[in-house]
C-alpha cells in the first residue's frame, strides 16, 4: 500500500479518484480532491488515471 497525496494546484476536481477508490478521495464543495486515508491499495492505478497527474503515491 502507498499513501496517496493530491497536489490541489494540479487537481481540477474531476473526481476520476473518488468514483475509483471512495474509501481514500473526496471531491469536497472546494471542487477539489482530498485524501481520507492512510494508505491506498489502488494508489498507482488511481494516479495513473488522473487526467491531470494531481495524485502521486508515497
């Protein structure tokens, strides 16, 4: 597992992270995305699907 990060700069808030793993992202009222958890077992394949490269994995 990885500890995922969003770089709010980059995040346009499309929530493609959210609809993939729920349990670790939130699109919040901000229209940006936030992590919820610690660790995430989807963290890589989450990043590689951000439109924008916003989520990069520790």
């Amino acid at each position: 597992m990885a500890k995922p990060e969003v770089d709010q700069a980059a995040c346009v808030g499309c929530g493609t992270c959210e609809a993939m793993c729920p349990e670790c992202f939130e699109v919040r009222d901000d229209g940006k995305s936030w992590v919820i958890c610690e660790d995430c077992d989807k963290c890589e394949e989450v990043a590689e699907a951000c439109p924008v490269q916003a989520i990069s994995c520790e």
